[in-house]
C-alpha cells in the first residue's frame, strides 16, 4: 500500500476512535492528524506543472477547465471563466488543508470556485471546500463538502506542459457578449442564440447559460432569417447538453440530432473563429452593433451564430386578458416606472397595468386589442393597438389613436397615456417570455429597443 494512502486511512480511523486514550503501540491523535495532512500536502505540491481538473458543478452543467498549482500555503489557480473582467484566468491565493470531516482542502479567499458557487443565488451547485477521497495511482480524487446526496466528484490529474494551451479564454469571453440584450428584471433570462447553418438554409435556436456551459435546443427553422424562420415553420427540439470551450471549440457533451426539410443534422461542435460586434441590432430601428460567431461545424459547414430573442419558452402567450399591480412596470435598469419614471410623472393614481390581447369583452365599447392602466378609482383607461398575434413568441404592437376610458377622463389624460404607451411599446416589437411561478400563468413582455419589461398575469 502506498505509504500516503496508509497516512490517510490512519487519519479516517481517528474520526471513530478516542483521541485521549490511544494505544501504546500508536501514534497520538494530533501526531496521526499532522501526518495525514502532511501527506495530502506533500501530494497536492509533487506535480511538477501541477493538476488539471474538468470542473462539472453539477451532472447537467458544462466542464469548466481548471489548472492548479500548489506549493505549501498557496495555490494558482487558472480558468477560462471570464468574469470580473478577468481576474479568474488566473490567480493566486491562500489555502487550507483541514481535517474535521476526513481531509479537507478549503480554498480561503474569492476565486473561481467561488464564483461558480454563486450562481443562481447560490444554488447552482459549486463548491470551494472539498473532501478528500482517495489516491488512484498519480490521480487524487476529491468530492464536494456540503453536497449530501450527489457529492460533485474532482478528479485531480497531472497538468502537461502545454495544457495552458487548451484554454480557449476568447470564446468565453466572446460568448458573454451574447447576454448584452435579454430581460434582466427581477430574474435575469438565459441569453437565446440563433446558430444559422448557412450551407444547409436552416437555423437551430437554444439558449445559452456560458456562466453553467449549457444550451437548451428550443426549435430548428428552415431559413437564416427570422421572417423566413416564421414563414417555413419548423420543429421543436428537447435537448440539453453541457459544453465545453477547448481548441478553440465549443464542444456538446450530448449531442444535438433532428430531422428537418429531409435532413438529419447531428451537432457535436461548433469551430468559432471569427467574432464582431457588427450583426443586425435585435431592435429594428437600432444600428448593427449586436454579437456574430462566425465558423464551422464538422459535416455541416459554415455557422453563423447570432443573438435572437425569438424562444419558445413564450409560444403560451396568446389571447387573453392581463393584468399586473402597476408596480411590475420597469424601466431598461430594472426599476419600476410607477415609482420613479413616466408613470409616477403622468399617473400617480395608476394602480395595474391591462394588457387586452384579442379577447371578447362585456363591454363592446372596450378595443379588445389594447393596452393601459387601472387607476385607483377602478376606472380602465387603454389606448388601442392593431390586431397582431403571437409569432412564436414575437408580438408587433402598432398603436392607433383610439382609446377608452370606463370613467370620465382629465384633461390630458389622453395624451399622457400616449406618452405613457410610446415609451413602453417604443418600436412597436415586444418579446414574450414565460416567468415560472408556481400556480400562476405570468409572462413578461420585453422590449429590445430600450429594454423595458411588462410582467402580465392571466
């Protein structure tokens, strides 16, 4: 037996035997302690160009590449997680090795495991204190501390020389750029991307999370324009996968298959090698400043990956009657336009915002295509908008000059409710998406063109 693994079993039988009276033919507790994280110690420092860990927080998340060097009290640690402009690429920092649960290795200062570990409001599943498992020839294998039922397994290996040179830091970054225009209040949404195939005329759609490395396949499209997309139709795709950025690559860890137009496509990965802020702006009157991947993909050729806000998560807004607490209007920072912007200015009294999408009413008076406010009296006031439906999830608003009041109105109430509606619907194309509440329908409505957002409830 490997003389560190016989420290480490002497250091686990501690855990269930006393600690004031040992044996005389044994070493004392303190002395069987400090051998066994000697022993850790001496390992975790032997490699030469230190370990290399594919990071997976969590079964369904992407691997994150990960080095680590370590000498007695510090470790290097180098990634491709772009955030906080950089500082995880690489970074050195304080760590201990601990022994209250077997052998522990805890990182003590901000790094990119921690990081990870707070994403999604600290439930994503990342660790940066893990346990000591087992030596399995040169490799150490660790496990997360505080996962209970499904420890996240770390298996350390021996990095290689030119193992720096898998990193694809680039295509990290570059893919950030990708989550610049998506609703963001209250609960951010995963950026959606349109991958165009340009040899083969057809588009996949998915949304991508870069900070978990996943993508979830929503639909593919014949076309490499959305107004085609619309026109053809296509089908709906269940796929998840993680993702990995290596060779300058983003590869599926499951691969993606389907059959449209007499095609059967399977997507392992995508060869990014050219990226520029020059494609079509997801607002139509907007200059062409939105994010372009440009590359390969093997079998498949040319890609063009793109951002959209097309998604099918929102395909389940159709007519109906909406309605929210006023206060679940926000502006393009994400705070509510009732308490600090056009609606406090024009309508303190404003109570809920309506949104009438093609219903018939009890009053026929009432455009059963419109928009606007309750007031505090219980008076609807609603401008009217063209008859449109859902496209996907895309909804057009165009507005007329008709509008409705149930009560009597103020003078130039009609022309604040202009003002009102103009800012909000500015550029006359809206999003839908789902927001997930447990026992109610809620969707918002996201405008790319100054990025407010409308929550409706039905």
């Amino acid at each position: 037996m490997n003389k560190y693994i016989a420290t480490y079993f002497l250091a686990a039988i501690f855990l269930w035997g006393c600690s004031s009276d040992d044996g005389p033919n044994l070493p004392s507790y303190e002395e069987r302690v400090d051998t066994a994280l000697s022993g850790l110690r001496n390992d975790l420092t032997t490699p030469t160009q230190g370990w290399r860990i594919e990071y997976r927080p969590t079964p369904d998340a992407g691997a994150f590449l990960i080095l680590m060097e370590f000498t007695d009290k510090e470790v290097r640690i180098r990634s491709d997680v772009g955030a906080n402009d950089g500082v995880f690429y690489d970074q050195t920092i304080p760590y201990r090795l601990d022994a209250a649960l077997g052998l522990e290795l805890i990182l003590e200062t901000y790094c990119v495991f921690a990081f990870l570990f707070e994403q999604d409001q600290g439930t994503f599943g990342a660790e940066f204190e893990f346990v000591f498992k087992s030596k399995e020839g040169e490799n150490l294998l660790f496990e997360s501390k505080s996962d209970i039922f499904t420890p996240t397994q770390l298996l350390f290996e021996p990095a290689g020389p030119n193992d720096d040179d898998l990193f694809s830091r680039e295509i990290a970054e570059n893919l950030d750029a990708f989550s610049t225009v998506a609703p963001q209040a209250l609960t951010p949404e995963i950026p959606q991307q349109q991958i165009v195939f340009e040899d083969l005329g057809i588009s996949v759609f998915w949304a991508l999370d870069n900070q978990k490395r996943t993508v979830v396949s929503q639909f593919a499209g014949q076309g490499t324009t959305v107004e085609e997309i619309l026109e053809n139709g296509g089908v709906l795709l269940t796929h998840s996968s993680g993702y990995g950025i290596a060779n300058e690559s983003m590869i599926l860890e499951t691969p993606l298959q389907f059959a449209l137009g007499g095609q059967s496509i399977t997507i392992d990965r995508i060869t990014l090698s050219s990226f520029d802020m020059n494609a079509p702006n997801l607002c139509p009157t907007g200059p062409n400043n939105g994010p372009r991947y440009r590359g390969s993909a093997p079998g498949l050729g040319d890609v063009t990956m793109l951002s959209t806000l097309l998604s099918a998560s929102g395909q389940g807004f159709q007519p109906d009657v909406y309605t929210v607490n006023v206060a679940f209007v926000f502006d393009e920072s994400g705070n509510s336009i009732s308490e600090n912007g056009i609606i406090a200015d024009l309508f303190p009294n404003a109570t809920g915002f309506v949104f009438l999408y093609g219903v018939e009413l009890a009053d026929p008076e009432i455009p059963i295509f419109s928009t606007g406010l309750i007031l505090d009296n219980g008076d609807i006031f609603v401008r009217e908008f063209q008859p449109t439906f859902t496209e996907i999830n895309r909804v057009q608003i165009e507005f007329t000059n008709n509008y409705y009041h149930s009560g009597t109105p103020s003078p130039g109430d009609q022309q604040n409710l202009m003002a009102v509606t103009d800012e909000i619907f500015a550029g006359d194309i809206t999003y839908a998406f789902e927001f997930p509440i447990s026992g109610l329908s809620v969707f918002r409505l996201f405008n790319p063109c100054n990025q407010y957002e409308v929550f409706l409830v039905n």
